[in-house]
C-alpha cells in the first residue's frame, strides 16, 4: 500500500533508538524526510545517517522534550531546513520500576515530564505550522500500562494515560484545521538496545520465568520495535486520515479495552 | 508499506455496494484473490466488473450469510478455488434507524440475523480451517453505535457491540495458533445512489440519510466531515496485513472522531 509519504516531512522524538528509531527508519524507507530528535547525541546522529542511507534527508537535532524552547527550535528547524512538517511521532521517554510506596517521591517527576510534559510540548510547537497547511498526523506512543495499569510503574502508568487523555482533547481542538492526533500502545516490546533490561526484567528467551510472561500474550509473543512502528507510520499517513481521537494497541492482545 | 497480502486470499461478505464494495476492490488493488460472498448476484457482477485490470483477482461465490448450510458451502467452495483462506472481513450489515420504543420485533430480528448471525456464521464456518493451518485474520466491521451507543440504533448497536465482545474472547482462544482478531468501526458512511442495489437497506435509508441530514451530521466529527467507504477500507486492509500482526483483540474507529474511547 502506498502510504503517500514520500516527500513528506516527519519529526520523531525518542529516535536515538528503541521503538522511535525504528519509526525514523521506516518513515525513511517510505520516502519521508526525517527530522531525528533526541537528547542523546551520538546516537541520534548515528539514526539520521543510516536514514539518509536509505535515500532521504534526514537531519538531527538535540532535543530535550522537557524544555518547551528546545521543541520550539525542534519544529523551527524542521521547517526551516526542510520546508514543512506533515507528522509527529513523539516516542521521547523513561520509566522507574518499583513497588510505589517504596519509590521516592522525587523519582516520578522525570517520568511525567519526559512522557507527558514532553508529549504537551511537541503537541503544542507542532500545532503551528500544521494549522498553516490545514494538514497534519500527530502520533503519541503510549503504553498498555496507560490503558489498564502496570504493577510496579505507577508514574509512568500515569504518564502513558495522561498522554491517552491529552490526545483526545487535542484531536479535538485541531480536528476542525484537519489534523488528526492519535496513541498508539505497545506491551512489552523488544528493541534492539533493550535486550539486556529484558532479560533482568523477565528472564532470557527460554526460561520458565520469562515463558509464563509470554503466555499471558494471547499470541503467544512479545511485540518488537517494528510491529509497534509499522503501526505508528500508518497513523502519520494520509491512508488513516479519518482515523483521529484513537488509541490502538499493539500488544499481542495483552489489552482488550472498548 | 509492504502488506503481505499479493496472492493471499480474502473472504468478504456483502461486498455488492458501499463499504464491503470499498473493501473488496482496496483488497484486489493489493494484488489479493478476493472472494465475494454476497446475495445480491447483479450487485456482484457490477463489482467484478470494476475489478477488472486491478493486480488481483475478483472471484464471487453467492452466499446468505444468515443461512449455516450457505456458509459452510462458501467456505468449502472458497478452499476448492483457491486452496487457502487467508482472511475473513465480516462485513454484511443492515439497520433501520427508529427509536427502540418505535421498533417492530421483526426489525430486531432482522437486525440480529443480519448483523450478529452473520458474524458467528461465517467466523464459524472459517476457524476450523484457520486452526488446522495455524494461521488466519478475522477483521468484521463493526460501528461506532457498538461503541458509544446511537440515537434509534439500540439493538444494531447491540450486534455491533456483541462482534466487539466475541471478537476479543475468541482472539483470546485461538491466539495461540497465530489467528487474529479486530474490529474497525465506521461512523455514518452515506453510499452514491447508483452504487446500490434494488434490496440494499439505503433504498429505505436515502429518506432519513439526505444530503442535508449530513450536512448537519458532519459537526458533530472534529474532522467536520463524514467519512467516506475508502477510509474504512484502507483501515481493515492494514488490520488484515502482515504490518498488524501484532494485533489483536483491538477496536478500531475509523470515523473522525466521532467516538473517543
């Protein structure tokens, strides 16, 4: 299916690595333009050029999704250097683990500024230029743990649902300038970098602990970082331009909500 | 995007008009066999017709999907043709829009024959075969009414909910022999006159869905606009293919946002 994305413009936050590299890539191989941004450095640089190997421009730019001035610079730039911006995917995030009466009360802030704060930020810097063309796809990653809770990760539990809420209220005031804004929301998802955490968190491929985990996907498998960004791209083309206000879960089934 | 679904197979019911038309033409432009299950043979052929030169083929099988014997000879003339089923997209639909207290019984039955045993039939009628190739899609088109409930549409609304409950406790059952289940939900989806046939439920429906009656309907979607019956099939293309794989379980509207769950 031809998606309509090639020439198109694309900022994806959290594209260093994990899921949102793995979005910036795909955008790439569908023709679009990237607009890599992320705090870390290295990285970030390293994804826009293995983009720009795929035969787009791709461009980085530092950004630390809390600090509104960054995004602003962010969305400036994207214009500026590469002409307009006709999607956002916003993936920037973190999480703390632990049973939350034993976490500290300073740890949670980080988790909802990064994941909802930074999702308030780029929802707002990028209303802008998208309300000039009358055009635009927003696209939050959220979590399962925002649908229906996660032990152990109450702050981001409550980002990931914050991020649910703040998506239908903006869909709602930017739906009438034709921009859609929509979450999707992936279980436990394999990355490439993420291997080791996974393997602390529930076991190596294999093992007894790590099998009863699977088994409560009802298809029998974890999502990868290309399932989840398969899914993110089409909701930042104009193939799903009725589709807006949506939380879709890509999760094996982990979630079966409305 | 690359879909995987050149040369699959895809069962489609009531695709003689409007959004099951929509999706059997998306799934042939995809390069997929695509086989019509429809009742109303003149609608068919003007379907195949149009199909003509598109990268796959159109293929139609008369079928009543509120009759079991129909449907289990569909599928067993579906698996004949073409050795393999791939994905069914329960799509036949019928409402009559009038305030619960104003409905006649026969129009509730008619409605839950038409839009519920529908859905079991034909969901029935393909599991066995997916379960033995461990393999399979089931997308079925549901309704915002489903959702968030809508004004004279109480027990439609009920068999579209009811495709939304059975579709997720059924993807939890045969998930493990990798079949999936999912629901798109259209909001209104007004079809061109010429395009349906002589039964089609819009002969009736014209009268209460006029053009400015949708006028004044497309307010209540932030995206100020009804949607149209490619929007809808784009969606249960991508749900069927290999880029939803990870999928299952899941409602998806696909109607402005009309709904907001």
């Amino acid at each position: 299916m031809d998606l309509g994305l090639k020439g198109k413009v694309a900022i994806v936050t959290g594209s260093a690595q994990g899921i949102g590299k793995v979005v910036a890539r795909t955008f790439a191989k569908e023709g679009a333009n990237v607009v890599i941004a992320d705090i870390q450095e290295e990285k970030g640089k390293q994804t826009a050029q293995e983009c720009q190997a795929l035969g787009v421009k791709a461009i980085f730019v530092k950004t630390d999704v809390t600090k509104y001035e960054d995004v602003d610079n962010l969305v400036k730039t994207a214009v500026k250097e590469l002409g307009r911006v006709d999607a956002l995917v916003h993936d920037a995030a973190t999480f703390v683990i632990g049973p939350f009466r034993k976490l500290p009360v300073d740890s949670w802030n980080k988790v909802i500024n990064i994941c909802l704060f930074g999702a308030m930020n780029c929802g707002h810097a990028v209303a802008e230029p998208m309300v000039a063309q009358k055009k635009g796809h927003i696209v939050f990653v959220g979590s399962d743990a925002g649908r229906t809770g996660d032990a152990s990760q109450a702050a981001y539990s409550a980002a990931k649902g914050g991020i649910m809420a703040f998506s239908k209220s903006l869909a709602l005031d930017l739906g009438p300038s034709g921009i859609t804004v929509n979450v999707v929301s992936p279980g436990l998802t394999l990355t490439p970098e993420n291997t080791e955490l996974m393997e602390k968190l529930i076991g190596k491929e294999g093992d007894e602990k790590r099998q009863k985990v699977v088994s409560i996907y009802p298809l029998r498998k974890l999502g990868t970082a290309e399932d989840v960004a398969n899914v993110a791209v089409f909701m930042a083309s104009d193939k799903a331009g009725h589709v807006t206000g949506q939380v879709l879960s890509v999760s094996g089934g982990y979630s079966m909500v409305g | 995007m690359e879909l995987g679904l050149k040369g699959k197979t895809v069962i489609i019911t009531g695709g003689g008009s409007n959004i099951g038309r929509a999706i059997f033409l998306a799934f042939v432009k995809e390069g997929s066999t695509v086989i019509n299950a429809e009742i109303d043979e003149t609608q068919a052929k003007k379907v195949l017709d149009e199909a003509k030169g598109l990268p796959g083929k159109a293929l139609f099988i008369k079928t009543d999907v509120t009759d079991w014997d129909s449907v289990q000879n569909m599928v067993k003339t579906a698996i004949e043709k073409t050795g393999q089923i791939d994905v069914l997209v329960n799509n036949v639909g019928w409402v009559y829009d009038r305030l619960f207290v104003e409905k006649p019984r026969e129009e509730w039955e008619k409605e839950i024959k038409l839009n519920y045993w529908s859905y079991i039939n034909c969901t029935r009628g393909v599991l066995d075969h997916f379960i033995a190739r461990k393999g399979g899609n089931i997308v079925s088109v549901g309704s915002d009414a489903g959702r968030v409930g809508e004004f004279r549409e109480a027990v439609y609304g009920g068999c579209k909910g009811a495709i939304i409950a059975t579709s997720k406790a059924i993807a939890r059952e045969v998930g493990r022999y990798n079949i999936r289940l999912n629901v798109v939900c259209p909001g209104a989806t007004i079809p061109k006159k010429e395009e349906v046939g002589k039964d089609s439920m819009w002969q009736e429906a014209f009268k209460f869905f006029t053009p400015e009656m949708a006028e004044k309907a497309a307010h209540a979607y932030t995206l100020r606009r009804l949607g149209t019956a490619a929007e809808l099939a784009n969606a249960v293309v991508f749900m069927a293919s290999d880029a939803a794989s990870f999928i299952t379980g899941q409602t998806l509207s696909v109607s402005g946002g009309y709904s907001m769950m």
